[in-house]
C-alpha cells in the first residue's frame, strides 16, 4: 500500500544536526518542512563529540549557544602530535575554545528547536525511490507501515556517508580510504587523565581520551599490527591495550556502552546541487576525524543553505541563488579534506621520511607562530572567508564578528548575533551624518521597504574601525556588502541584490 503522506515546501533527509540545524532555521521561516529519518528513535551513541567556535558562533546566532556549552567542558587547546598544539584562547569570538560534548546533546537543541517552530520530524522513514521534475521532488520512503510517498519544492540529503539520496539521485562520490580498523567507544575510566584531552603516539599507533563531563570517556584509538575490517568484532581489551601503549598508562578502561571499528574516508561529491536536489554534511563530503571537523562543516554548510533555500521559496530570488551554495561551500568541504588529510598522515607516518618531518615540525612548533595561529582559525572554523566579486569591499564574504551594538529602546539586541536570531539580513550603520541618531537620515527610509527581511542596528562604538561604513550581514554571520559613506542609490541597489524586490 502507497500513501501520500506530506507535501512540504522543502524535505530533508536525516535527522543528525546538519538535516535538523537545516530544518529548524527553514521552519523558524515559515517554510513547511518535513524530515524523514531511518532511524526508529534518537541515538546516545555517536561518533562526533567537538563542537567548534565558528560552530558556536552558530548556534549564538539560534539562542542555543549558552545552553550547549552547559552540557560540555571547554578546551582551549587542541594537541595535535609532539609539542604541536592549536592554541584556541586567543580566537577573535565569544568562544574561544572547542566544547567536548557528546553529539545527542547537540540533536537534543536542535531537534527541539525544529519541532517547536514547526518542522514534522518522521522517522523510520528510509528512503527508497527519488525523482525530481520541472516543479519539485518527490520521494518515496519505507516504513514499519508501508511505502509513502513525500513532495516538495527542494530535497536535501543530509543522511550522512551512505546518503540514500545521493545515491538515488546519482550524484559520485570519489575519493579513497585514509585510514582503516580504528576503534572508537565510550567507556569510564579507573583513573582520570591530568589533561582534559590526551593524546599519544607511537610507531604502532595512537590513542586519544576525551572527557564527556558526565564520567564517560570518549576513546578513539588505532593499531598498525592490528588491521581488521569492519565488521570484526571488538573488544574492549584491544581497545585497553592500544591506548596504553600510545598513551604510556592505563586508566583502568571499564563498563563500555559501545565499541565500533570503523573506516575513515577522503570523499566529496562534485556537486552538492542537481536541480532540486541538494547535499549537506557528511552526504556531500567525509574524511579523517582529524582536528574534529566533520559535524561541524556539515552545521555549516546547513547555515549556508537555509536561507537561500528560504528565499528562493519565498519567492525573494531565483533558484540561481542555490548555486552560490555550492560555490561557497564546495571549496570549504575541500579544505577539510586537505587539512584533516594532513593531520592524520603525519600522525600515522611510518616512513623514515614522514616520521622525519614530522619530527621537525613538531620541533619547529614554537617558532611557527602565525602557521600555528592561520591553523586554529581554519580548524575552528573562525578564519573560513567567501570569495566576493572583484572591486568589492574588503570585508564582503567575511566572517563578521559579534559587534557591540547601541541599544536604543527596551528589548533592541546589544549584540550582532542578537540580532541575527530573527533569521533576518542585518544593516549595520556606522554613519554619522545625522548627529546623535543611530542611523543616518536615510537609511531607515530605505530599508523599511523590505520590511521584516532586513534589520537595522547601529554599532556600540560609532567612532570605531567602522566609521562611516555600512555593512549589510547574510543571515549565516557573513558580510553581504560594506561601504563606506555610500549614496542612497548604492544602498537601495545592495539591499535589492542580496534580499530581493522590496515589499513596496
């Protein structure tokens, strides 16, 4: 038996945090939107434990960020080898550090974030048939009850490795194996470590322990003499043994909830668009877990999309606005594969070469300042930047960072990523020409014609390094477009190419 069971302006596969960080900002739009996901109930069980501060930055920008760092220990320091460390407090944001925490509590936020604005969550929902047409998608799904059949305006795939939906749209995946037969689990430990994350390694391997904060520890650990595909079993006394053997102690391993061996992959999908199809998170790209990335490009990639995908909908732009999406992200989701590559082959070298240069790495580690630093920003996240049309301002595709604001009536946001939680453009005005007011005399005028589209805010500090610049902010934190002391013209012209015709 078939039944129509949705029909939705946009459907998303997967109910890890990319589809329901997707799902919950296209929701908090007004957009119908439906998830489908195979599983049968949410999972405490799960590979992905750090969360970056870009990622963070995030979630501020949602109101969940507060509460997720409550769930977590933050680390100001990520060792990667030897005397090679990112050192992460000086980062220009609110959080300077990666927050250890446990992947359900991340979904927990988000999925109830997406619930409460509105997004049907269906799950043992796995899908099976897929095919798209001049005026949407339609998907069919297996159930415990039967076949049911899904449409929408736009389908995104954000059901992770072996996306049905990459699959079923026939979308590649090229790429090759990095690293195989590495252990993962969460246990509790006899004795707890001195450092918040350890790291070691050996010529055999290596081990790493991360605390959850609520007395289970994450293990992620790797035997060279031990290569065994995945299915194998595991046990927790192979797990024992590698780690105190690359960590040079034993912290008395015990009471594992789960084990797994899985392989690790450098993969990523030509196109993370086909028609009106398009690819999130570890469906569109994966790669070692090295430097913890993986969950976290996939957040972003979903704050990238969900507002075009909402103003392409919404009738704002054309669909041509989607295609912004794969040039923005494609690029990122290559970084990681190369940065993350590079980690984890240094880390597993065995060759007399690799091994020596590694060894000077880490011995040069203290006089590679600014590599040192360029690192801690590209690996949280903080320093990733998009291309901007030539001529443009210096800060347009840049990240922009959390602006003190005036606050000049009861309940107006003191902060830019206040000010952002409306998932709405934000025009902030530095200039001055109308003395003692936050805005100039004509920017209000224009920007009310795209009413709830845009917000205005001026900046804390008017005599800052923002003088007499305007600056409009993408929904996702990015500068749109700046410039300073611009006419009413160019203004108007800004506002029309990044949000659409005006209301009026």
């Amino acid at each position: 038996m078939t039944d129509q069971v949705t029909e939705s302006d946009v459907l998303v596969v997967g109910a890890g945090p990319t589809g329901l960080l997707l799902a919950g900002d296209l929701a908090a739009a007004g957009l119908r939107v439906t998830v489908l996901d195979k599983r049968g109930k949410e999972s405490n069980l799960t590979r992905a434990f750090a969360v970056h501060a870009r990622t963070l930055e995030l979630f501020d920008a949602r109101g969940l960020a507060e509460e997720l760092v409550a769930t977590g220990t933050a680390v100001d320091r990520l060792q990667l080898f030897g005397k090679l460390n990112l050192d992460l407090s000086t980062l220009p944001t609110r959080f300077p550090f990666v927050l250890i925490t446990p992947q359900y509590q991340t979904e927990r936020l988000l999925q109830e974030r997406a619930l409460k604005a509105g997004a049907v969550l269906l799950r043992e929902h796995e899908v099976t048939g897929l095919r798209q047409d001049a005026h949407g998608v339609t998907v069919e799904a297996r159930t415990p009850g039967g076949l049911t059949v899904h449409r929408a305006d736009y389908l995104v795939g954000a059901d992770g490795v072996h996306s049905a939906v990459r699959e079923l749209a026939g979308i590649p995946f090229p790429g090759e194996s990095v690293v195989s037969s590495v252990l993962l689990a969460d246990v509790r430990l006899e004795r707890a470590p001195s450092t918040v994350l350890t790291v070691g390694a050996t010529e055999d391997g290596f081990g790493f322990l991360a605390p959850f904060g609520d007395g289970w520890y994450r293990v992620l650990a790797w035997d060279r003499t031990r290569q065994l595909p995945d299915d194998a079993p595991v046990e927790l006394a192979e797990i024992a043994d590698i780690t105190r053997r690359t960590l040079g102690a034993d912290y008395g391993l015990h009471d594992a909830r789960w084990m797994s061996r899985f392989h690790s992959d450098e993969r990523q999908v030509p196109r993370y668009r086909d028609g009106r199809v398009l690819l999130a998170g570890d469906a569109a790209h994966c790669h070692s877990p090295a430097g913890g990335q993986g969950m976290n490009t996939g957040l972003q990639d979903a704050a990238n999309l969900s507002w075009k995908l909402a103003a392409v909908v919404k009738g704002h732009w054309p669909a041509v606005l989607l295609d912004s999406y794969q040039e923005e992200r494609h690029p990122v989701g290559k970084l990681v594969l190369r940065t993350s590559g590079g980690l984890v082959r240094l880390a597993l070298a065995r060759s007399s070469a690799a091994r020596t240069a590694r060894s000077v790495v880490t011995s040069l580690a203290d006089r590679l300042g600014p590599l040192v630093t360029r690192g801690a920003r590209t690996v949280s996240g903080i320093g990733i930047a998009y291309r901007s049309e030539p001529g443009a301002h210096p800060l347009a595709g840049r990240r922009v960072p959390d602006l003190r604001l005036a606050v000049d009536a009861p309940g107006r946001p003191s902060r830019l990523y206040e000010a952002l939680r409306g998932g709405s453009f934000v025009l902030v005005s530095t200039d001055q020409r109308a003395p003692g007011a936050p805005f100039s005399d004509l920017e209000p005028e224009v920007a009310q014609e795209w009413g709830e589209r845009v917000v205005q805010v001026a900046p804390a500090d008017p005599h800052g390094k923002l003088r007499a610049t305007v600056l409009l902010v993408r929904p996702d934190g990015y500068a749109a477009w700046a410039a300073a002391d611009p006419s009413r013209g160019e203004l108007r012209g800004a506002l029309t190419q990044w949000l659409g015709a005006p209301d009026h």
